[in-house]
C-alpha cells in the first residue's frame, strides 16, 4: 500500500500554528467546498443524475460532520463496484477542493469482485464493494488487517430494470414477471403476465435478457430480491455471478450491461441506477403497487427493511434486507455499497489518510455530493454516525 507524507492530525488546533491546524469545517463551511465543485462534478457525471437537483445542500441540525486536515499528502489506491463510480468522482473531487495533495485512484474496471480480491493481496487500501466481504474473504482479511476487514455501508442506491423496447417509455414488472424473464420462462413481450402488470398488451417481440460476466454486486443485490421475493420461480442461490445460461448477454462492468441494453431491440438487463443514463427503467410492481425509483423510494426500503448482520470483526457495519419488511413506498430492489477497509493497518499514517478521505464520504456533506452528482440517496444519519465510530477506531 501507498504511504503518507503529510502532517497528522495533532491535539486542539490554533490559527497561531497553521502547519499544524487541523481544519473542522462545520456545516457552513462545507458549503462553500460545495459549491466550488459542483460544476465540475456535475459536469463529469453522466448518469440518472442529470435530472437531479443541483441547488446548494441545507444545513440541518443532524448532519454528521467530518474533519479534514489540509496538509495531508499522499496517494490511495482503491476500486471494485462500477456502481459507486459516479460518486466516487464527486467525491475525489469534492475532498481535493481541501486537500490538494492527495491523489485518490479509483479503478471502476475491477468491479466488486475484482476490488475485493486486489484489497485482500494487499494492492487496495480499500475496496468498493457492493457486497460485503463473505465469512472466506473475512478470515482471509485477516492475514492482512490483524483483526480482520470491516464493511462500512458508504452508498445507496437502487437496482434498475432497465429495457429498450420500440415505442415503450413506460413499463410496469411485478417481481415474479421479472424473476420469470430473467430465468428465461418468459420469452416474448406479448406474455400475458407482462400484459396484466401493464393493463395493456405489448406488441409481440423476443426478449434477450442482459446480465453481468464478472463477479458482481449488483448482480449480488439483484439476485438477493429475487431468490427472498420469488422463490418459487427463481430457484438459484443469490450470489456475484449470473447463474443463468440461454439466451443470454453478458456483458463485463455496468456500463457493458447499459451498453448492450441500449445497443438492442427488446432487450431487458439490469445496472445501479446511477449508471443508466437515458434508458428507461421500470417500475416494480409490489402488492399491486408501481414504484418507479427514487432517492425517498430507496431511503424508505434502507428504512424499513436494513437490519444488522456483522461479520465479528469489531466495527464491521454490514447490512442486509428483510424483505419482507418492504412497505408500498418501497422501492423493492435496494443497492447498499461498502467501503471495504482494514479494522488495522499495517502503516499507520496511510490509515489517517483513508480515514479521512472515508470520513468525508459517510458524512451528511459527502452523501449530498453523491445524491446530486451520482442521484444515489444519502444513507441515514444513524449508519453515518455509525460509520464515524468505526473509522474513529480504526489504526
């Protein structure tokens, strides 16, 4: 891993000694940072956020500060989960408006699969993970971290059903539909079960489902709803690789899924909503109602339905849904991201370096400049606060 040659964070700070001075931006002060990327980032993010809000974020009395001291110095190296991408570079950008002399590099092309496996050789200082580490890969880390890997809950998004179909800007899917036409027993978009979730029949037309090639979190994340939701239709175990093989594309990243989505002609796939650009995605039918996916929609699911599951490691933040918790504001299918990262470094001032850089992203600040750049939802203040402890701990 990379070093650090900046100053650490030192005791109480004072304008008598600004080499040393640790700079607290409050609330207020972090708006203006704000503000002096906001066109940069915006302009460097193409994804469902270009219809999001670019006003200022608001203060509120619950926001979750952070810390960051101007004259840390050094490279991180990190990457996995394409799904975080976007935000990833509001965030850089975002962070480096303070400290300008640290480099963060993301790698997008490994996916969550890729960015675990270089975190545990020891290539990543962290890793974007869309799935936690499994109990292997936790007693794997420990050869690394001492005490083990911690996933720390840094985004939020959703899973799109996303499709191209000639002359259809609007689709409704229940998730037995979805779960049949991705297992392939729904073949053509006149089936009747796709007509009675429409009200409507579509014009006959074969369907080629798209999928991940590589290990994937959203692929995890996708198939966690379908194997709690519809069991009896989809009768593979949830995991990183699409387990179905037919009439099949596989495309490598998101982005190949958004791609080859777009490049087709009845074509349905599925990618983190941040990545989809202006395709359609539809709207997932629960109990008789459509949701569409928006930030309030996904926040409520996290809500109701993200319950606690560590994996032992002191700190670790790991989530998973209760489904069966989802309410009709629901957006059903959630996509929580990890940052993956050691409870104990093996050089202590590159730990401050990832702390703190981390420490911006899980504070109210950093999932506002993830919301509006990436159209993520900011995690709950809880699992912020949360998130502070664990990195506070970390050394």
């Amino acid at each position: 891993m990379s070093t650090v040659t900046g100053v650490p964070r030192t005791g109480p700070t004072t304008p008598d000694n600004p080499k040393e001075l640790t700079v607290k931006l409050t609330r207020i002060a972090q708006l203006g940072a704000v503000a002096a990327v906001a066109a940069l980032t915006l302009a460097g993010c193409s994804s469902a956020a270009d219809t999001a809000s670019t006003a200022t974020p608001t203060p509120t009395s619950s926001d979750v500060e952070f810390t960051i001291d101007p004259s840390l110095s050094g490279t991180i190296t990190a990457g996995g989960s394409s799904a975080q991408s976007n935000a990833q570079t509001a965030w850089t950008t975002a962070y480096n408006a303070t400290a300008k002399n640290v480099t963060i590099n993301y790698d997008k092309s490994q996916g969550s699969g890729g960015g675990v496996t270089n975190f545990l050789s020891g290539a990543y200082d962290f890793a974007g993970s869309d799935s936690p580490l499994n109990a292997d890969q936790t007693a794997q880390s420990k050869a690394l971290c001492t005490e083990g890997g911690v996933n720390i809950p840094i985004y939020l998004d959703g899973v799109a059903i996303i499709f191209n179909i000639p002359g259809v800007t609007e689709l409704k899917l229940s998730g037995e539909t979805i779960a049949k036409i991705f297992a392939l027993q729904i073949t053509d978009w006149s089936d009747p079960a796709i007509t009675k979730d429409n009200g409507t029949a579509l014009a006959a037309g074969a369907i080629t489902t798209v999928a991940r090639s590589d290990g994937s979190g959203t692929t995890q994340n996708f198939t966690n709803y379908l194997s709690a939701t519809q069991p009896s239709v989809w009768t593979y175990a949830a995991g990183k690789d699409w387990p179905v093989e037919g009439n099949v594309s596989k495309q490598k990243g998101g982005s190949g899924v958004v791609e080859a989505v777009k490049a087709g002609t009845g074509t349905i796939g599925y990618a983190d909503h941040s990545a989809i650009g202006t395709l359609n995605a539809a709207s997932i039918v629960t109990d008789g109602t459509a949701v569409a996916y928006s930030g309030e929609a996904v926040s409520a699911t996290f809500e109701a339905a993200a319950v606690a599951a560590p994996n032992g490691v002191t700190g670790d933040l790991t989530k998973k849904f209760d489904y069966s918790k989802l309410t009709p504001e629901s957006y059903p299918i959630p996509l929580v991201s990890y940052a993956v990262v050691c409870s104990t470094f093996k050089d202590a001032a590159q730990a401050e370096l990832v702390k703190s850089y981390l420490g911006f992203v899980t504070s109210s600040l950093g999932q506002s400049v993830a919301a509006k750049n990436a159209g993520s939802a900011p995690l709950p203040d809880s699992v912020l606060a949360e998130a502070a402890e664990t990195l506070s701990a970390i050394k």
